[in-house]
C-alpha cells in the first residue's frame, strides 16, 4: 500500500491512479488483533464496551452472545441517517483508503475480510454513497462512515458505472456476498475521523496551491501598479524569520526578477500596504497551511477507532481517539488563513482600480 507515513501527497497520488493491496504480513497483525478480542469475549467472559454492551448509555446493558454480530449489523443501520447532497467521488474514495489504513495497525479486531472488501471498493471504484451531513465531530463521523460502510453488509447505495444502484444489486452483479460482521466490526466501522480527514485532506492540498498563486497573481499584480520590489529584499526577511514570509519573498522575487517592469526606475518611495506586505501577509498563511497540513498528517497515521486493541500488551481500552477537536480547531485556523489571502488580493484590486490616487488614503 504506502511505504512509511501517509502524507497528503501520496493520499493524492493514490486517488489519482493508485491501487490499494497489503502485504501478509500486514493481515496477518489484522488476523492477531481479531483473534485476540474472540478469545478474550469467549474465555474471560470480560465486559468490553461496544463489543458484548450497548451503546452509550446503554453501555452497562450487557449483550447476549449469540446476539454480538446482529449488534453490530444494527449499529451501522441506526447510524445511517445522513442527509443533504452526495459528497464528492474523490472524498468517498479518501475516507475508503483511510479506513483501511487506519485498520493495518491492527489495533481495531476486524476481519481481515472486511478490509479486504474495502480495498475491493476502492479498487474496483464501487463508490458507496455518502451524505454530506450528519457528521457528529465530537463522536467522529458516524453517520457518514455508517453509509461508507453499509455496502458491506448489502445495504445501502453505491456508484457503480457511473449510476447510483442499490447494493444489494451492485453485490450480485459484482459476484460479492455481503459480509457477516463480528464482535466490534461495526464500532470499528463507525467510529473515526476519515470524514472530517479526507475533506482536510483535501483542503490543505488545495490551500497550498492557492498560496503559491496568491504569490503569482500578487506579483503579477505588483508589476501591472508599477510597485517596488525592495520590500521583498532578502535582507528584510532575515530579521524577521518566520518561515512562510522567508517562502513568499523567495517566491515574489523569482516571480519579478526577469520583469522589465520591475526593474524600471520609480518615483514612489513606498506602496501601499496591499503590495508592500504581500510576504507578511502571505507568509501567515503559509505558515497557518503548513501547520495545519502537519495535524492533517498525524491524523492519517493515527488510529481513531474504539476501543483500541493492544495484544501485546493484554489490553482492550475504551477511550475517545475518535474525538475530531483536533482537527476541528486547525480547520477553523485554515479558514481564517485562507480568507486573508483573499482578502489582500480585493485590496490590489481596488488599488488597481483607483490607481496612485489611492495611497492618499493609507500609510
């Protein structure tokens, strides 16, 4: 599959033109983990929430054992409720390769078959469909994960070919049996971040994009007012080194180097602020985007599910590794890094508008 982390580059590339597969010897961590929680259930006779009780506050309800795998089967239906339009291809297509990838490190005792059959959907681009409300964030992304997922087990509906169709009918003409969930597979199913994580994704590959040209449209933009180049001086930035604002000076004055309008001689001595401080401006972003991407990064290689296995170490924990705050905040930090870029970029304009006239107007 992926050789070391997951970035936000080879997320891209993968849904680009990439296939998924994993090697035995990762399955065989999937099998252990599995293995582990059945026999765990089955000798201890050990209270495990999710996977012999109910859910929530029905958590201290226990659950029969010939009952176990219609639990989890149920959970996945009763947490289909999202609603509004169809997310985007590539989404579906992301949070399928995060949910395996979040299940390789073999923490969350599934089926080697289900993930399997994960792989088989994103492979075979049988898009399960998925609405874009109804994530929780603050219990992960139930809803939508639970329509990720209800193909699995027959239900639901899928892309196929480009139509949307029932499962039930995508699996027959596919030649694929529905699975048969056991203990926890649901909760596994369910509980995570790959929502909120694919649309990150996502955002953060485009957010770098748009900074590189909010460089480039601003050079452009420098160069059609007539403005000076020397705030871009390398010296300026040295004694003020954030890294985003060294970046976009780099960029601002390769952009300008070659231009004859550049390099004519001005009469000003200083330009409005919209010109003069596109790397400061421009920088914190650069630098918000960076950060963010590096949450975005963690949570592709975290595992988010619950409760977490450890067979090695003889424990089952339920804990909150699906919580989506730290994505949340950074997410909102994007938002506010993106809207500054356009917000500087209206300021050219009007300048551009008004002409020199303007800069009576400001500092």
């Amino acid at each position: 599959m992926f050789k070391g982390k997951l970035t936000v580059a080879k997320l891209s590339k993968m849904l680009g033109s990439g296939k998924l597969y994993v090697e035995d010897e990762t399955l065989e961590r999937i099998e252990k983990s599995a293995n582990y929680l059945y026999l765990k259930v089955n000798t201890s006779k050990a209270t495990i929430y999710g996977v012999n009780t109910g859910f929530g506050s029905l958590s201290n309800i226990r659950i029969e054992d010939h009952e176990l795998e219609e639990l989890q089967s149920n959970l996945i239906l009763s947490h289909a409720c999202g609603t509004g339009k169809r997310i985007p291809d590539n989404i579906v297509r992301a949070m399928l390769c995060l949910k395996v990838w979040n299940m390789l490190y073999g923490n969350s005792g599934v089926q080697k078959d289900t993930v399997l059959r994960l792989i088989d959907h994103f492979n075979q681009d049988v898009l399960p469909v998925v609405y874009t409300q109804g994530s929780l964030g603050a219990s992960g992304d139930l809803a939508p994960l639970a329509h990720l997922c209800l193909p699995l087990i027959g239900e639901g509906n899928v892309i196929l070919d480009g139509k949307e169709v029932p499962a039930k009918e995508a699996l027959l003409y596919l030649g694929w049996k529905p699975l048969q969930l056991k203990m926890k597979e649901g909760l596994a199913l369910l509980n995570g971040t790959q929502f909120m994580s694919a649309y990150g994704a996502y955002c953060v590959f485009h957010a770098e994009r748009l900074a590189f040209f909010a460089d480039l449209i601003g050079a452009i933009a420098l160069d059609a007012y007539g403005g000076l180049t020397a705030p871009f001086d390398t010296s300026v930035h040295q004694v003020r080194p954030h890294p985003g604002q060294i970046e976009s000076a780099r960029r601002l004055r390769e952009l300008l180097e070659e231009s004859p309008l550049a390099q004519k001689e001005k009469e000003h001595i200083q330009d409005p602020y919209s010109f003069r401080c596109m790397p400061q401006v421009h920088g914190a972003s650069i630098d918000a985007i960076t950060h963010v991407k590096q949450v975005v990064e963690r949570e592709l290689n975290s595992v988010s599910d619950n409760p977490l296995i450890f067979p090695d170490e003889d424990k089952i924990i339920s804990a909150g590794n699906f919580h989506g705050q730290p994505l949340a905040i950074s997410y909102d930090y994007l938002s506010i890094a993106l809207a500054e870029l356009a917000n500087i970029s209206e300021r050219r304009t009007f300048q551009l508008i008004m002409g020199k006239t303007a800069c009576l107007f400001i500092w």
